[in-house]
C-alpha cells in the first residue's frame, strides 16, 4: 500500500544544508517580509488559512501556511515547505488524501488513458472543494530533485513484456524450430525516454528524462538550477513540469538542454491561481 508521509524535512534538505536552522529563519523572514495572494487565502466559519510566500519574484521560495481564528486574527503557524512554480496540466482527479493538520495534502490525477500521478498540493485548504474526483483541472506541476545524474544508459535488453513477445514472433518467423528459451534479449534505445516510477512514499517518483530547457535562480542564497521536462507520456500529451535542482546536489554536473539524466523527485502542484 502506497504510503503518504506527511512531512517535509527531506524537501527541506533537497534546499538547504542546515535545514533546521535554516528554515526557523525562513519562518520569521517570511512573518516579515513575505506575502500573499488573494487566491491563496481561504475564510471559512472555523477560521482563516493563508499561505504566505518569500521572495516575492523567485520561480522558487519558502512558504508558510499560518491559520487564524474566525475574525482573521491569533494567527499561528501550521507548515513551512518549499513553494515552487510549475508548468500547466489539464488533468482528470482521481483521488484526494488531506494531511492530519486539514492545510496540506497530496493529489492523484491522470491525463485519460494514463496511470495516476500522486503530487503535494500546499494549497489543499483550498484545492480540495474543487478536486472532485472524475472531473478535470488545470494544475501546475513542479519537481524537486533529491539527488540527479547523467543517464548512464543508452540502452536496455529485455526478455518480457509487450515489444520482446512482438520481437520474438518475428524472430521465430524468422528462425522456424529455433527454442524459443534461445531467443535473444531484445534491445530498446534509451536516448530520450521519458522513464517514470513510484519511488519510496506517494509523491516521490524515479525517474529518466530529456532536459528540454535550462534556466537557473536564486534560493536564500544558493543557486538552483530549473530544467523544463516532460515526465510521462507523448508529446501532444507530454506530462509537463518544471524540475528544480540545488547546484549543490549535482555534484559539479551541469546540466544542459539535450542531455538525458535521472534523478529522484517529489512532485508538487496546485491548481492555477
């Protein structure tokens, strides 16, 4: 059973060396300092929740979810997480799991003919009375690497599946009586694959994609590299997001548009304000 951790530490430390004591000062930074959106507040007769951002203008920032009582006053912290922008989706839900403290929670949604993808959602407080399961949203999609390389394949040989009992009827057509245990592996090119699989909690995936676009940013100090990819999926289907990567979890590894890399990630996403 796929399990969905309701923390964010390990995020933390994708970010940050010293995730903390960084993040306390994040927290009064953004108490500070930061700001919000209207569309990021939600008032409802049990009280008032926020999410408050800082910087203002980075693609990637600290967030913090405060929550008040029913006059928007006494606010008191609920979480503090990486806050990223992403690239658009149109996605059918699937389904809705909110966290123990009714902000957060994690999205599974599809595009149609397509395995669900599980994504935190920092914005639940407020996504959820629209995320009826069955009907679709626009959400934008982010990564955030916990580790990432080159692909040190080029290829893979497999003995199953779809393409290898394809491959080996035609080989037996080819070869009549040849033992089929004989058969050799079939070898599939690997440049430019979109590989994606479920890692350890919900949320977290494997993965191997082309890097399409480089850009990079600053967060609290330290440079972050984003790369646009498509994670799943045809091109006119492709499941697109914007992947963030702390220069110093690569290692001296700069990657560029082109290079195909694998990395280990957590996807967030929200609906489009």
């Amino acid at each position: 059973m796929l399990k969905h951790f309701e923390g964010l530490g390990d995020k933390w430390r994708a970010l940050v060396e010293n995730p903390d004591e960084t993040v306390k000062g994040l927290v009064q930074t953004i108490a500070n300092e930061g700001g919000t959106r209207e569309a990021w507040q939600s008032h409802t007769p049990d009280g008032h929740t926020v999410l408050m951002a800082w910087p203002a203008t980075e693609p990637c920032r600290a967030g913090l979810i405060i929550r008040g009582d029913q006059n928007g006053e006494n606010y008191q912290p609920v979480s503090a997480l990486p806050l990223l922008e992403g690239l658009e989706n149109e996605l059918e839900v699937t389904e809705v799991h909110p966290w123990g403290n009714d902000a957060e929670g994690e999205i599974a949604a599809c595009r149609a003919g397509d395995d669900s993808i599980w994504f935190y959602d920092p914005l639940l407080y407020r996504d959820r009375w629209s995320c009826i399961v069955g009907q679709k949203q626009v959400f934008t999609l982010s990564a955030l690497a916990y580790a990432l390389r080159p692909a040190t394949r080029d290829s893979i040989q497999v003995k199953g599946g779809p393409q290898f009992d394809s491959y080996a009827k035609a080989y037996v057509d080819k070869n009549p009586g040849v033992d089929p245990a004989s058969i050799p592996p079939l070898t599939l090119p690997l440049k430019g694959a979109r590989i994606m699989q479920q890692y350890v909690n919900a949320s977290e995936y494997q993965i191997r994609v082309p890097v399409e676009e480089v850009a990079t940013c600053q967060f609290n100090g330290e440079k972050v590299f984003m790369l646009t990819v498509s994670l799943a999926g045809k091109d006119d289907k492709a499941l697109r997001a914007m992947l963030y990567v702390a220069e110093r979890t690569l290692g001296g590894f700069e990657p560029k548009a082109g290079d195909d890399i694998e990395a280990i990630v957590w996807l967030q996403g929200r609906l489009v304000d």
